[in-house]
C-alpha cells in the first residue's frame, strides 16, 4: 500500500495530543509527483462534461438544471474523496501509570538529633519530602506516576496498613528492613511498571526477619532497583545503659519442658547488658506461691557490656503440680542509671506435674520383682527408680542418691522382700524418713510378701521382716502382732496354690460398683469373670506364697482375701464370707487426711504366676498381672481418677506481641495412649475476657502428630487455655477429660535507643544486593529530578483516523459512503427521468 502523506502545515499539538491532516490516494493517483496533478486535471475534464451534457438538453429549465447539475457534482466529490481517502489523523502520546514506592523508617532511632542545626532525623526527612513535594506532584500529573509511601519498623509490618503519615511520630520499637522489603515485594512484585523503590533511613537494622539484602535482590531479580538514602550520623555516641533479661527456659526435665515436683531442674536465663561492662548484679528466681512470690534463688552474676550473658540457676520445684508462674529478676536498684527498667523482669509459666509418677520400688532379685519391673517400667507415667537389695551390707553412692527422698520426690515407694535390718544398714533413720514421706509429703507406700518382709520368717538369718520398727509398723493398714483367725497351715503349706478374691464390699455387682484397686474391667460382672478365670484351679495361673500380715486395722479397707481351697470358688464373695480367709490384699490413709499418703500391703508373694492366663494362645494373663500393678501404683499416688487425661501445652510460654503461639492439645485413654478419634471444644482466655465471651478455636492435625492450634496474642498480659476433649479407648468406651494452661504476651522491649548511631553500612548493601545506588538524604531532591527526565519507555500507540478508510478499520464507514454515493447517483437519474432529460 502506497505511503500515507502528512500534512504538516496542518500539524498542531493539544494536551499531548498531535492532530494532522493526511491523505492516502488509491493508485494510479498515488504516484508521487504526477499522480495528484493527473486527478485534479480528471476531475475539472469530469465537472466540464457535466456542465456541457445538461445545458445543451432541450428539456432542460434552469432550476432543472441547477438541481440535477448539484447532485451530479456532489457525487463526483464523493468519487474524488474516495480515490483521494483523506483524514484527519490523531496521534495520542499517553502517559502509562507507574508505580514509584517509597519507604521511611519510622522507628525510635529516628528521633535521635543529630543532623543539620541539630534536628532530628525525621525532622530531616520530612523537610527534604517537602522539598521534592513538587517533582512528585510532577511526577503524578504529567508521568501519571503513582507515588506510595510507607512508614516501616516493626515485625509485623502490613503495606495495607501502615502508610506513611507526615503527622505520625517515630514510634516503633523495631527496624526491620528485611520485614520491610518483603512485604512489600509480595505487594508489587505483579506490577508491571515500577520506577523504583526508594528507602530513606538511619539504616539501624534491629529486626528478627528475613536478611533486607537477600530481600533487595529479590527485587534486583525482578528487574526493579532498589535505592537507599541514609539520614544520621555514624558518628553519633550512645551513653544509654540498660540491662534486660531476654529469655527463660527450662533446659533440664521433661522433653516437653515441664518439671516434677520436688525435683531439681536447671533454668536457664540469658542477659543482655550495655554499659555496665564487668559489673556484678543479682539474678533473682521467684515462685508464685499464690500470696506473691516467694524468692528461691539469688545468684551474683558479672555483665559484659555489649554480649549476652548465659547463667543456669538451679532450683527445685514446688511440692504441688499445675501451673507455677516463675519470675527472673535483676533488680533495678543494683544497675543505677539503668535507662529501661521495665525490661529488667520476665515472667513466665513453669509446668510442674506428677503425671509420670516416680516410683522407688526396693526389692531383692526374684522373679517376682522382675516382672513387676516389666509392668511398671512399659507404663509410660510411671518414672520407676530400682533399689536391688539382697543383703544388710553398707550402702552404696548410688542408693545414698535413691534414697535421698528431698531429692528425688517419689510418688510411691515400694518395699518388697527386703527386711528392715536391710533398709537400716543404708541409714538408720530410714525408716522414720519413710514414714514422714507418708505423713508429711502424701508419699503412698506399698509392702509387698515375700520371706523377709511384714513378720519375717523365723530360721533365715536376713529375713527378722519388719515386727518392732514402730515407725513402719504404725503407718501400716494391719496389726502385724495380731493373726487372723486361719490355720497356719494355710501359710506353710508348700503346695498351696491360691485363689485371690475380691471382697464384697470391693467388688458388689448388685450395686453395680467396683472398687478400683480390683477392678479389671468396665462393670463389676466383667471383672469378676476374669477373677474367676484366673483362680480357675486349671489355669495353673493361681499364685502360690502368701504371708501373714496380721489383721486389718480399724482404719482399714479389706479389699481381697485369699483362699487355698483346691476348687473353684466363683465370685461375688457374700457379705462377710471374707472373715474365713486370710487377708491378701489390704489399704488405708493413716491419719485420714487427704494431705497423708495412701498404704497398703499385698501379701502375695508371686503374682506373677498370673501370667500364665491364655498362654500361648493369649496375653489375658501379661494384662491383667499388668493392670493390677499399675492400679495399684496410681491409687497410692492418688491418681486413680486421672485414667482419661486431656492435656494443653503452649510451645512458648513467654511471647512478645505479634508473635504466633502453637498449642498442641491431646486426649489419653488409660495406659497413656492417644485417644481415638478425640473431638476438642478449645477456647483461649485473653486478658480481661471471660470464658463466655471467647470464640472457640479450630484444632489441626499436627504432622508431627496429634493436634494444635495457632494463636496470636494482641493484649498484652496472662491468657488462659481451657480444653474439654472427648474420644474412645480402644473398647470403644468413651474417654473424657478436661485441661488448662496458661501463657504470657509482653510488649517486646525496645532496643532502638541504646544504639543511637546511624548505620549506613546496612543501606549500601541493601542498595548494591537491590541493583540500586546509595545516597545521602539531600541528594533525593535531585535523584527525583533526574527520574522525572528519565520517563518510563513505552510503544506509542497507532495514530487514529477520522474517518478510517482501511476496511478492516473502517466501522461501518465505508458501507455508509457507499450508500450515500449510490444515493446520490439514483437520485439524480430518477429527476432526469422524471423530467425527461434521460
């Protein structure tokens, strides 16, 4: 297609806007220079023709003529315009929008007054703005740029929220550059045309994000610069001195860092200090007792100016379970001048339990102390210390430590076939320390049978059992001195094989009650069935020692007897039907307080023998010897009620503001296995709310196993997790249980002003990492300047046309030309015919 002519003459130009007229002869008349002569020589020839053709015809008046002689013209024109196709070209040059982002550091340093007549930083930066607000007026109206400014600091920085405002003061307490340029590279990484991204501050960088140099490259990579523009002066000396406890935690005790209670554990805690280089200062730990706290431990400690400081402070933990709120002090009286006292204090949540029972079970080797060591040990709440005794010989190091009760803080202790001249010969006074874990501590203590134990057995020199040894003796649920009205056959018949029957106040199916000590299963008939099937003479499950233990004390509870008889004797026992046999196992609370611990004695000598039920075919037996073991452990640690236990552990006890919170929630059934499918009704407490009015929270699965929710504290102050948990053993019976925690959020601590000094060093690598440049602050007025001149390139558009001869383009145009030519050549025939001029 032959070249479109311009005219320049006609050329103008509005608002960015050029309009001009241009032509785009059809050929032969497009050839350049006789092509438009040779059309303008046609057309006079086309208009004398039709001048000569309708003056010369006899019908012809002059109105005739003049009318036909108009619309003959008027479609020559409309011939010539369509061979000669002129329009009226507009060229339009707009400006695309772009994006110019700049960021300013609106943290604490930013106060600091150390730039020109002693104005503040961001006094600085905001006269400089002031000074570009006109190039940046510029910038929006003749480039269309649009300019977002954000004021950055903290860690939870929000490009949706925090914009810059010129009224604001610099208030954050962190500056967190990486936070920063990540955020806003998530904003702005889809946006096609950026100009630049601009960061104007002291370059303090204190944030806990990610490194701002990996985040400027990311916007290097993206093909967007990254520019710096520093304010303050490196020079700028900090005389500001502050000591501030930063973390607690507890490095020894559980794996999930909970504590026993009465057992050492190590907390660790680490210091910050500036300004009080080489100065010793008191570390003190507290305890929350419930009337305020009660201070535990003061260690000296010497500070080193600039560098953390570790110190473990070794503690024992409170005599009761639960949640203990702890706190870790350096007072403020002994660092004068310090600047923020505030941070001088943390307190948080220590988890004390006794779930995981500790157990000291003391018995000389037999086969019976093995497999109650095997029952005990596989339970994974019981803690179990072993103390093998088999003669009177002088105490080891090793049983010192095991028998150091302030230390080790037993649950329960078990003393099996050893005699009291055995315990005497590690400490005299053992028997008495005994007795008060009981009286004083709620220690439960356990005496198992054997031939050194409870009346001893007259012949065998390490066997004089316990008889005499008040302080036992008197703690114990039977009157060793007295006999129960049994033949001493029952006890010295070597081939006796003994059925263990529960009484009837301990097992009564009729009142639909079982007692749990002997229960073995979820209704007094399904346990009296299995009692049934291991004293069936068959079985040869029977065990075969028992021991004289006197008789039950008024204070006591006979919960099962034994019985030789060589057949079967079915259970329920009837009412009273157990003063005919001997006594096998039998229990109180001396005192009858709920503060003194629970005894009890089993004059079994070998219930291990239960074992043998269902084998090979089954492990009936291996269950049943285990259960009663552990039941029997966890009713003398008062914890028979716990068997479903939901649990609530906060992953941070202590957090700052803003932060996230993982609280893993669980459900276990009894033996501490997870429960199966467990639903969970969660509510988090903050400060100042009530229980009714907070939401329930949405439990996950973990991957790492069982489950937990995420929360974010927004108030300072404590927070309170309830959980109610419901779920199946694996019976299929319901499991519930119910749980608490608590943790802390704090304000984070600010470091802004201990380190006044500007850092340029950390916006010269944000600049080279972001393929930018660094400047001084009063080179922006010019750097903007500059960017003003340096426009964004783009394709121009095509220029339009009116009107648009091109068919693809044309719209209609040319149809409509068409049917005003063709209009006018029919008009002017249908006169000629009409007045008889054809």
């Amino acid at each position: 297609m032959p070249a479109r002519a311009q005219s320049s003459a006609a050329r103008t130009t509005m608002n960015e806007t050029d309009i001009f007229f241009s032509t785009n002869p059809a050929e032969p008349w497009s050839f350049y220079p006789l092509g438009s002569a040779a059309l303008a020589l046609v057309a006079a020839g086309l208009i004398g023709l039709t001048l000569w053709t309708y003056l010369g015809h006899p019908q012809a008046s002059r109105r005739r003529v003049a009318l036909v002689l108009a619309l003959r013209l008027v479609a020559l024109v409309v011939a010539l315009l369509t061979a000669l196709r002129p329009s009226v070209g507009i060229q339009e040059d707009p400006k695309l929008p772009s994006t110019l982002l700049i960021g300013i550091d609106m943290s604490e340093s930013m106060t600091v007054p150390d730039e020109l007549n002693n104005q503040t930083r961001i006094a600085a930066v905001r006269k400089t703005l002031d000074r570009c607000s006109g190039v940046l007026d510029e910038l929006r109206t003749e480039q269309n740029v649009n300019v977002v400014m954000y004021g950055f600091g903290p860690a939870d920085f929000n490009e949706a929220v925090h914009k810059y405002d010129p009224a604001a003061p610099p208030k954050f307490n962190k500056s967190d550059y990486g936070i920063y340029l990540n955020k806003t590279f998530e904003r702005w990484q889809g946006e096609r045309f950026v100009r630049g991204h601009l960061i104007i501050g002291d370059g303090q960088d204190n944030g806990t994000g990610p490194r701002p140099e990996a985040e400027a490259a990311r916007w290097r990579q993206a093909g967007r610069q990254v520019h710096t523009f520093a304010v303050g002066q490196p020079t700028t000396d900090s005389d500001a001195k502050d000591v501030a406890v930063k973390s607690v935690s507890v490095v020894s005790g559980n794996p999930d860092g909970s504590v026993f209670i009465k057992t050492d554990f190590t907390l660790r805690v680490v210091l910050d200090a500036r300004g009080f280089d080489g100065a010793t200062v008191p570390v003190e730990a507290s305890f929350d007792t419930g009337d305020g706290y009660k201070r535990e431990l003061v260690q000296p400690t010497k500070l080193i100016s600039g560098k953390e400081v570790v110190v473990e402070l070794k503690l024992k933990a409170p005599d009761r379970p639960g949640e203990i709120k702890i706190k870790v002090e350096v007072p403020p009286a002994s660092v004068p001048g310090d600047v923020a006292p505030s941070n001088n204090t943390i307190e948080t949540y220590l988890t004390v339990t006794k779930e995981g029972v500790r157990v000291l079970l003391v018995n000389r080797l037999t086969y019976e102390h093995a497999f109650i060591r095997n029952a005990l040990a596989a339970d994974p709440r019981i803690d179990l210390y072993v103390v093998t005794r088999q003669t009177d010989e002088p105490a080891t190091p090793q049983e010192q430590e095991d028998f150091d009760f302030d230390n080790r803080a037993y649950d329960v202790i078990i003393l099996g076939n050893v005699s009291a001249r055995q315990l005497q010969a590690i400490d005299p006074a053992l028997p008495a320390k005994i007795r008060d874990q009981v009286m004083k501590k709620g220690v439960g203590l356990l005496m198992t049978g054997g031939h050194a134990t409870f009346r001893g057995t007259q012949g065998i020199a390490d066997a004089g059992g316990w008889r005499g040894v008040k302080e036992i003796t008197d703690i114990l649920p039977v009157d060793l001195d007295k006999t129960p009205p049994v033949p001493d056959t029952v006890f010295t018949d070597a081939g006796a094989r003994f059925q263990f029957l529960p009484t009837f106040q301990s097992l009564n199916p009729a009142g639909g009650t079982q007692d749990y000590l002997v229960r073995l299963a979820d209704k007094p008939d399904a346990t009296a069935e299995l009692w049934n099937r291991l004293n069936a003479r068959q079985s040869r499950s029977r065990f075969t020692g028992l021991n004289r233990i006197g008789t039950p004390k008024s204070t006591a509870t006979l919960f099962a007897v034994a019985s030789p008889e060589t057949g079967d004797h079915p259970l329920p026992l009837k009412p009273g039907e157990e003063r005919q046999y001997a006594p096998v196992l039998v229990g109180h609370q001396p005192g009858g307080t709920g503060s003194n611990g629970r005894v009890l004695v089993l004059a079994a000598q070998d219930t291990f023998l239960w074992r043998r039920l269902g084998l090979p075919e089954t492990n009936d037996g291996i269950q049943i010897h285990a259960r009663f073991w552990r039941q029997m452990v966890r009713w003398l640690a008062h914890q028979e009620d716990e068997e479903g236990a939901a649990f609530a552990k906060p992953e941070l006890r202590r957090l700052p503001l803003g932060g996230k919170n993982t609280i893993r929630v669980g459900l276990r059934q009894s033996g501490g296995a997870a429960a199966h499918d467990p639903k969970f009704d969660v509510k988090v407490i903050a400060p100042g709310e009530s229980e009714e009015a907070a939401r329930p929270r949405t439990v996950v699965p973990d991957p790492d196993g069982g489950f937990k929710l995420t929360y974010d504290p927004t108030a300072a102050g404590e927070y309170v997790v309830k959980v109610t948990a419901t779920g199946k053993d694996g019976t299929g019976k319901d499991v519930k249980g119910e749980a608490s925690a608590r943790f802390l959020a704090y304000p984070e601590a600010s470091d802004e002003m201990l380190r006044k000094a500007a850092n340029p060093e950390t916006l010269k690598r944000i600049a080279t990492a972001g393929g930018g440049q660094f400047y001084r602050l009063e080179d922006l007025p010019t750097f903007l300047k500059d960017l003003k001149a340096q426009p964004l390139e783009a394709v121009k558009p095509r220029p339009r046309y009116i009107p648009d001869w091109r068919r693809d383009h044309s719209k209609g145009f040319l149809p409509g030309w068409l049917v005003v030519f063709v209009t006018l050549l029919g008009t002017e025939w249908a006169l000629r015919r009409l007045w008889g001029m054809v």
